[in-house]
C-alpha cells in the first residue's frame, strides 16, 4: 500500500500522516477548511523539524517526506487511496459519516481503517456497505516516536484485512503491533484510564500533589512517566473521552470520569495542546 488517506491532521492525524511518509507513502490529509489545512501542513513541518533537530532524522529525508504530503479540503480526492485512516475527533456520529462518505468514494478494495483510542470499531464498520473491510488502526502518541499501533478486529472484519494492515504497519512503518477484539478501550486504554483516573481521584481529593503523585510512580514504579503529567500529554479532553466510552461499555466505577477531569474540560485545561492540565506548560 503505497497510496495513503488520512481523515484529519489533528495530533493523531499528523503523526500518522507524518510516518507515512516518512516510509515513502503518498500521503493525502484531508482537513474542514483552508485554516485547518494550513495548520496540519505546519504540525508536521515542526515536527519533522523536531526530529532532524534531535539526530533522528536526515534533513534530505525530511524534505522528502514533506513532499509526500499534500493536504485538501476535499473528501473526493481519496478516490485513488488504497489504506484510508480516519483520525477525526471522538465523536461517534462524525467518524461514521465519514466512513460511509468514503465507502462511496474509494475502490472497493480499499481498506477504511479507524483510529479511534474508545469507540467499538463495529459501530463505524456498519456505516459501510462492505463493513469487512473496516479495521481498527490505533497509534499512540507522539505517533513518530511510541512504536506501538493496536490492531482491532471486529466481528465482520475480513482476516485479509487485518493481515494487510498489520503486515503495513509492522514491515513499512516499523512499528510493533498487537492485536485486541472489539471492545472500548481495546488493550492499553481499558488498563491505562483506570490508573489515569485514580491518579486524577488522588489528586482531586487533596490526598498528595500533582508532583509527588507523579513522582511516586516514576521513581517507586518506574514509570517513564507519571499519571498526571502522562494525562497531560494525552489530553485531558482524549482521556474524558476514553472514560465515558469505557463507563458506557462495562458500567464498572473504576472507568466512571472523575468530576475534576469534567470540570478541566469545561474549562478548556486540556494538557500540552492548551498550555494547561494538571501543570503549566
């Protein structure tokens, strides 16, 4: 698969446009408005920047990835695409759109992959005509620096298809991959949120800082990173998300989304990307 499709140029959308790329792949964004479009072409200049400032990176390859990137307005344009990935916002409704937009628009052969880090992959599936070719697809972020992507394979998922795309992301883009069956959260968000939320739940209650709750599982733990500030990264507003997906699904309270975490989101205190969370950025 040489000929990529990337449904939003957003963090997620970026990173994996960016890999792509960087693996020698025709990638095409596809972005709301000339704005937005503008800004995901800057997010992956910066951070191509970023990894030739770090040694990890040539520049020559870096300008050549870039070239391989076009970003556009225009969901017609994915005609020719062979491996779509849709990385819009957690929102239910707007992924399924876009997936039933592309069942239209690509070849039938194509695969309509699906990012999401919560929704059960079926649900987006069933937008389609051909629902087995619907796979889930999910990086993790930074996308061009964690190695892992899991693969999620829905009931109606052809074994094809779960074949090629881990055979891409394992021999193109270098990356590790498991494999999960289709429930919210999949393998690492439905253990990670719990210990994200509890974290929060400490927090919330006065019981110790943001710093030493952090620091007591980086260095009692080993962890390369503690709760909160690993929130952060995530986005308070991904990690809500993530939750009341999971909370849905079981109805078990250790997936219920603290009330602190509600309250940052509606403030807007959303981690690295607001320059605000549980720290100052």
């Amino acid at each position: 698969m040489e000929r990529i499709g990337v449904i939003g140029g957003g963090t997620m959308g970026a990173g994996i446009a960016e890999v792509a790329a960087r693996a020698g792949g025709s990638v095409l964004v596809l972005e709301r408005d000339q704005p937005s479009a503008d800004a995901a072409a800057a997010r992956i200049e910066k951070s191509l920047a970023r990894a030739v400032k770090s040694g990890r990176l040539e520049q020559s390859a870096a300008d050549e990835a870039r070239a391989r990137v076009t970003v556009t307005t225009s969901i017609d344009d994915f005609a020719d695409r062979e491996l779509v990935i849709e990385a819009a916002p957690e929102i239910e409704s707007l992924k399924a759109d876009f997936f039933a937009k592309l069942d239209a628009i690509v070849s039938p052969e194509t695969i309509l992959a699906t990012n999401t880090s919560s929704i059960p992959v079926i649900r987006l599936a069933n937008a389609t005509v051909n629902p087995g070719r619907v796979v889930g697809v999910h990086f993790f972020n930074p996308v061009p620096v964690l190695p892992l992507v899991e693969i999620v394979v829905t009931l109606k998922t052809d074994r094809k298809v779960v074949d090629a795309v881990t055979a891409y992301a394992r021999d193109v883009l270098g990356k590790r991959t498991i494999e999960s069956k289709d429930q919210a959260g999949f393998i690492v968000n439905a253990l990670l949120i719990p210990y994200l939320c509890n974290a929060i739940r400490m927090f919330e209650t006065g019981f110790a800082s943001a710093e030493d709750i952090d620091e007591g599982m980086v260095s009692g733990c080993a962890h390369p990173m503690g709760p909160l500030r690993l929130t952060d990264t995530v986005g308070l507003d991904v990690t809500l998300a993530v939750a009341e997906s999971l909370f849905a699904e079981f109805g078990e309270p250790q997936y219920a989304p603290p009330v602190l975490l509600r309250r940052m989101v509606d403030a807007g205190y959303l981690g690295r990307k607001t320059g605000r969370g549980f720290y100052t950025y």
